[in-house]
C-alpha cells in the first residue's frame, strides 16, 4: 500500500469516526476538506477494487493448482492401474510359458513390480549423477 493509500484510509477511518448526531462536529468543514475527503474514499474505493482483482487472481491460480493435482492424481491411478495389469500379464506368462526370470526361477506379481521400481530408481540414480557430475565440471 502507498503512502497516499495509507493517509486515505486513515482520513475515511477519522471521518468514520465523527459523531454525525451533532451538526456541530461535522458542519465546520470546508469544501476542499469535503474535495480532499471525496478524493480519500475515491482511493479507498480504487485500493479495494485493486485488492479485489488480486484476490480473483489468487483464485483463478489456486483452481488451476488444485485442478492440475486432481489431474495428476488421475494420472498416477491410471498408471498404477497399468502397472497392476502388466505386471498381472507378465505373471500369467511366465506361469504358463514355464518361463523363468532372473536366477531361474518364478516370480509372482509384486516381485515383478519391485523389479521394475528397482530399475526406474537405478535410472533416476544415473541420471542423478550424471546431472551432478556435470554440474562440478561446469563449476570448476
């Protein structure tokens, strides 16, 4: 808030506080004070409707956020529900194939899904280190 915004508002919260029951307190203005007090509440009003618009801002950026987890939150439900089925299939493969994974032998559906989380965090891994391994050549 300005400087100017702030004197506006003490002066409309100075006006508010006349007691208009008597005419005596509020008859002793002048028309440029009575100029000055209409130009207060002028700004009063302008910094309302800035804050206002602010506000509506804020909203619109808050349902988008909350819009975009509801989408992301679809998204990893979609995702984990593929992961169940691929890994269900792979299961069903493997048991009827009589086909054997890794050190000869069956797996069921969790070990084939932590087998898989196991490679994604072994990427994740590398390309962490590959991102910090650059980042010390760039800074040296």
């Amino acid at each position: 808030m300005t400087t100017e915004q702030k004197e506006a508002v003490a002066l409309v919260k100075d006006f508010t506080k006349m007691d208009f029951n008597n005419p005596m307190g509020w008859t002793g203005y002048y028309d440029t004070e009575l100029k000055e007090l209409q130009q207060a509440i002028e700004t009063v009003l302008n910094l309302i409707q800035e804050q206002e618009k602010e506000i509506e801002k804020y909203k619109k950026l808050y349902q988008k956020a909350l819009d975009d987890a509801v989408v992301t939150a679809h998204d990893n439900m979609q995702k984990d529900k593929i992961i169940e089925l691929m890994a269900d299939f792979i299961e069903k493969v493997t048991v009827d194939l009589k086909v054997a994974f890794g050190e000869n032998m069956l797996w069921n559906r969790n070990e084939i899904k932590q087998y898989f989380e196991r490679k994604v965090e072994d990427e994740r891994n590398i390309k962490y280190y590959r991102r910090r391994k650059e980042i010390n050549r760039i800074n040296e």
